[in-house]
C-alpha cells in the first residue's frame, strides 16, 4: 500500500511540474504593466506560453490584456481578445532559452490574468523554469 502512495505522489509531482501558472493583476491604469524574467535550463529550445484574461466587475467589457514575448532575436505579441469568455489565448511557442514576459491591456481598468509557461527541449522533453517578477503594476 505505501509503495503504490509514492507512485500515486511521485507521479502527481512529474506532472504537475511540467506545467507553470503565474497569476497576477493589473491595475487600474491604462499604462499598467507586470514584466517578468523566464529563465530555462540546459537543453531548452522553445518557451510554450499561453494567457487567461479575466476581469473583475466594474471593468470595461472590451478591455483587452496582451502579452509581449521577448526572446533573443524572438518577438511574439499574444492577445486574449475576449477577457469575459474565460477561454485562453492561442498558444505559441517561441524559440528562446529565456524570455522577457510584458503583460499589458488596451485601456484603463482592471484585470487579472494567468499565464501559462513551460521550456522544451528541441525533443519536447519539460526542462528547467523559472520565472521572476521584474514589475507589478
């Protein structure tokens, strides 16, 4: 019984690992924007990333949150373009070992978000990540 526990825990670590969330806010400013630094291990090829906009009440409904991918040579401007339909922005991936994470909106008002990242080997494979906040506005 204790063995099949550390397997049931075991797995449920590798899986949860391979996938990264980051939630945050943005304020009421229009100019308000959250920046982050990601950071992957040896071997990384790409950044996965995907956004989920949501916005509290009292909030303008065509407020708009987008994210600028800054990867060496690599830009890549992702946009949830409805905010109120709880459904994540198209996914890319961007060739990077490392990434410059701005997230911003269209106007003023508040907003939330989540972001999803993960580094991959040119294989596919899940390697090393991490993230910093470099600005919370």
């Amino acid at each position: 019984m204790m063995k099949k526990l550390l397997l049931v825990i075991s797995l449920f670590c590798s899986f949860t690992a391979n996938a990264h969330d980051k939630s945050g806010s943005l304020g009421e400013s229009a100019s308000a924007t959250d920046i982050f630094a990601v950071s992957c291990g040896d071997n990384t090829h790409q950044v996965y990333f995907e956004l989920l906009a949501t916005l509290p009440n009292g909030s303008p409904s065509d407020l708009k949150v987008s994210v600028e991918l800054l990867g060496g040579k690599n830009t890549i401007t992702v946009t949830d373009e409805s905010s109120v339909d709880n459904l994540k922005s198209r996914s890319v991936d961007i060739q990077s070992s490392s990434l410059i994470v701005l997230i911003n909106k269209n106007k003023a008002g508040k907003a939330n978000f989540t972001i999803q990242y993960h580094c991959e080997s040119a294989s596919g494979d899940h390697t090393e990540t991490e993230i910093n906040q470099i600005q919370n506005q």
